[in-house]
C-alpha cells in the first residue's frame, strides 16, 4: 500500500473552509488508482486566521484523510529538518511537495533554497532509501507581478528546482518535476493572488496527477 504525503506552505496547508488541493488529489487518487493507499502525515489542520494558528478543522469537507506536512509561513527552510522524522514515523513511500514561494518571499534566495532542497532530499532518502518525490515548480503570485526583482528570483529557482531533480533523481528513489498548471491564472484561480480556491485547487492537484501518471504510470489521467 503506497502512503502519500503532501508536503507544502500555505498553498498546501490552506486555510478554514476550503477544501485544499489535498482533497482533490485524494479524490483522483480514490478513482484512478485501484489499489489500496494512505495519505500521511503528522498534521492534520488548517490554518485559521482569525487566531493565526493552525489550529482549525474545519474543512470544507472534513471526510477524508486530512494527514499532511505543511504550514502556513514554512518552505523548503523549514522542511528540511522534519522531512526525515515525518518519513520515517508515517513510513510515506510518496512525497508530493509544494514549497518555494514563501523561501524566496522572506527567507533565501533562488541558490539557498535550492540548496534545501537538496538538504530536503537527502534527509527524506536517509529516512526511507526509497522514497518517491514529486516537485512543483513555484507558481508566481501577484508579488511577481509587482516586483521584477522576486520574480527574476521565483525563475532563478525553478531552474535550479528542475536542475536538482535532474541531479537527484534515481532508480531506486525516483524524483520527478511537475509541469505547472499551464492554464493557472492568479486572478482566476486564487482568492487573493497567491492561495488557491476550488479551481486552483483542482489545477495544482492536476500538475502531480499527471506527473506521477506520466513518469510512473501511477493512477490515470486528471479527471476532477
């Protein structure tokens, strides 16, 4: 039984009342799989404003399995020294991971958060040498838009992303890039120009669906 587990900030964690993209991706992976699987992970809440905690559950719709390994404000800096212990305590054979935008935003720049992720990598492997992996490129937000700086800084890093997973990837643990969604519109698809509603959701759900259906054959085609 393959055990997945989401990995992300706070597109990933989301917040009180949505849904996330955690729950689409279950849902694809509840149609299209067809073998037995977990979705894992030592949280299991949203982010709630209102207190500036993550601390809520209330889901938009609570019957899933809500285990994940995010939070709002965390990236690639901060995963890095928990991804070995979530690992290897939830024995996750499949990481699928969303992060960099809050690590260029206030933390590293493109060549340090690249760094990290091969910190990230390196401790996920010597927690399970055979672990999966699942990279999304960072989606620009409405800053990019704004700032030319931050976003010469969000392509700098998804090259050195893809150049990483070039570097990294292996038989045995295999380390795939997602396409981003190519049809993603911030003014579409989120809510305030960085997080995700329900059709953002469903297009950062697609982006790893079709990643792991087209470089493992796993599950099907994106049908949410």
């Amino acid at each position: 039984m393959l055990r997945f587990m989401p990995v992300g900030d706070s597109q990933t964690i989301g917040s009180a009342g949505e849904h996330t993209w955690r729950y689409r991706m279950w849902q694809h992976l509840r149609t299209s799989y067809g073998r037995p699987f977990a979705v894992v992970g030592p949280r299991e809440t949203l982010y709630d404003k209102a207190t500036d905690a993550p601390t809520s559950y209330e889901y938009a719709d609570p019957d899933f399995p809500r285990s994940h390994l995010a939070g709002w404000g965390e990236g690639w800096l901060h995963m890095a020294p928990l991804i070995g212990e979530a690992v290897r305590t939830c024995r996750a054979d499949v990481l699928l991971v969303a992060l960099g935008l809050i690590d260029l935003g206030f933390y590293t720049n493109a060549e340090q958060t690249a760094e990290n992720v091969r910190a990230f990598v390196a401790e996920a492997r010597a927690a399970n040498p055979r672990v999966r992996m699942v990279a999304l490129p960072v989606i620009p937000n409405s800053r990019a838009l704004e700032d030319p700086d931050f976003a010469a800084e969000v392509t700098a890093f998804n090259e050195l992303l893809a150049k990483a997973v070039a570097d990294l990837d292996e038989p045995r643990s295999p380390f795939l890039l997602a396409s981003p969604p190519p049809s993603y519109d911030i003014n579409l698809d989120t809510y305030d120009g960085t997080h995700p509603n329900a059709s953002g959701e469903h297009k950062i759900a697609e982006a790893f669906a079709e990643a792991m259906h087209q470089g493992w054959g796993l599950g099907g085609e994106y049908d949410g």
